[in-house]
C-alpha cells in the first residue's frame, strides 16, 4: 500500500474563496493518498492582508494556490512566496492565457469578480434572495415562482443543493416532508416549477441524523434516528414522488454538486420540451 503525502494548500482569494476552494478539491480528487490541509484565505483585497497571509505560509509552508487580478496584491504574494520559496501558482493563467491566445482577446485582468455586475450577476443575486426565503417549506404561497422545488424528508441535503443550484442563478425552493403533516397543498397544484424528489438509503440517513442529534445535546436514540422509523419515511416519500411522477435522485453517494449538475440537466432537459 502506499504511504499517504500530505501538503499544506493555501488558497486565497480577492472574495468569498469558493471559486478557488472548488478547483482545489476537484484538484485533490485526482491524486491518490495526498491528504491536504488547506487555508482559504478570502477578502485579500489589500497589502495589509497579503502580509497577513505571507506571515502564515512562512509558518506553515506548503503550496500558493490564488486569484489575485489587481497588480499590486498579485505582485506582492507572488514575490513573498518566492523569497519564502514556496510554490505559487496564480489558477486563472492557464484559462485566460489559452483563451486569449485562440481568440485574439485583450486580457484584461480585473480587481474582482464583482466589477463584472452584469445580468447574470443580478440573476445570481435574485436566486439567492429567493432561495433564502423558501428554505423548508417558508413562502409556499408563490412557490410556483420558484424554477427547481426540492422535496424530501429531513436531511436529504434539500437545503445545501439549493443553495448551490441559487449561486448557478436558479431559483430553487424545498419542502420537507414531515411524519404525521400534510405535504404543502401548492405542490399538487404548481404547474412551472421542475419538481424532484430527494432520497436516501434509510442505514446512511440514520447516521446522519444520529450526528446531528449528537451536536443538538439531543438522544441520538430518538425516533428521528430510529432505522425503522426512517424506513418508513423514505418509503412513503417514494410512494408520493411516483404518484406524482417526480423524477428522482438518490444522493446516498452524491456531493451537493454532483447533485446539482443532475438537477440542472434536468431543468435543461424540461425547458428544451416546451420550446
């Protein structure tokens, strides 16, 4: 068996860091038996806090992974990291680099994603005001606004997925579906939304739900966490998604964003039928 390496991954941003957080785990997920730890550096907008973070990779070593376009900041952490000799790569070069090369573009490198605040960037916004104010089952009265509803029992990642279909500017919504309540009555009778049902195997949604009675300071033994309580569940969710014929996504084995992108081929797959 081979010995697993470890790396030190600092990974800073001129914003929230998700964008280089991504690439980096997409990055690992291609290399077998490297464990990493990574620092996500966000808000580096300033020689100040560039300085913070050089103080910490003088520390900790490791690899420079950043998205620094202002010239001055770029400069700055490029230059500290090769005093310290540390390897730094700025990740937009190979994309920008190999676009402007194939299309005669002008490079034209801006301090942050935010100076481009175009429809899209607004469209993005909408989705997350939306999405925040359908979160569980909350503003059920104009769910047929929403583009994608999520259903399905406690804690079937309906609230993260959201969330990411809403930084993809999808305007996402999710109801729960709660023992003994009565599923949302506007569900039956929404018409524009894509509507999916979310599932689970009951034996990983049990330890999921054990884990997170544990952090409440609640008995994990409770009927929340029962197997065969969750059994049901998961069945009579199933029941109501077939008698619906709701398209299913089993995300057992699924990241948020491997979910998402299903979810998104489906809205594509809906929206290319009533063209």
């Amino acid at each position: 068996m081979m010995e697993s390496k470890h790396v030190v991954l600092h990974l800073v941003s001129p914003s929230s860091g998700e964008l280089i957080d991504l690439l980096a785990r997409s990055v690992l997920g291609q290399l077998e038996n490297l464990n990493a730890e990574r620092f996500v550096w966000n808000l580096v907008r300033s020689i100040e806090r560039v300085n913070e973070v050089l103080a910490v990779i003088a520390e900790t070593r490791g690899v420079v992974f950043h998205t620094l376009s202002e010239k001055t900041n770029r400069r700055a952490l490029e230059e500290g990291c090769g005093v310290l000799d540390v390897p730094c790569l700025f990740v937009l070069e190979p994309f920008v680099s190999t676009l402007a090369d194939h299309t005669g573009a002008v490079v034209r490198f801006r301090a942050s994603p935010r100076d481009m605040m175009d429809e899209e960037y607004f469209r993005r916004l909408d989705a997350m005001r939306f999405t925040l104010a359908h979160d569980d089952g909350i503003g059920g009265h104009d769910i047929e606004s929403a583009e994608v509803v999520l259903v399905g029992v406690s804690r079937v990642t309906k609230t993260p997925t959201c969330m990411y279909l809403a930084h993809r500017g999808v305007r996402a919504a999710n109801v729960p579906l709660v023992p003994g309540m009565p599923v949302v009555d506007a569900l039956s009778k929404t018409k524009k939304p894509l509507i999916v049902g979310l599932t689970m195997q009951p034996e990983y949604l049990v330890r999921i739900r054990a884990k997170r009675l544990t952090m409440l300071k609640q008995n994990p033994g409770d009927a929340y966490a029962d197997l065969d309580v969750v059994r049901r569940e998961v069945l009579d969710a199933r029941r109501l998604f077939a008698r619906n014929n709701w398209p299913v996504i089993d995300v057992t084995s699924q990241s948020i964003e491997q979910t998402s992108a299903m979810i998104m081929e489906l809205l594509k797959v809906r929206q290319a039928q009533r063209v």
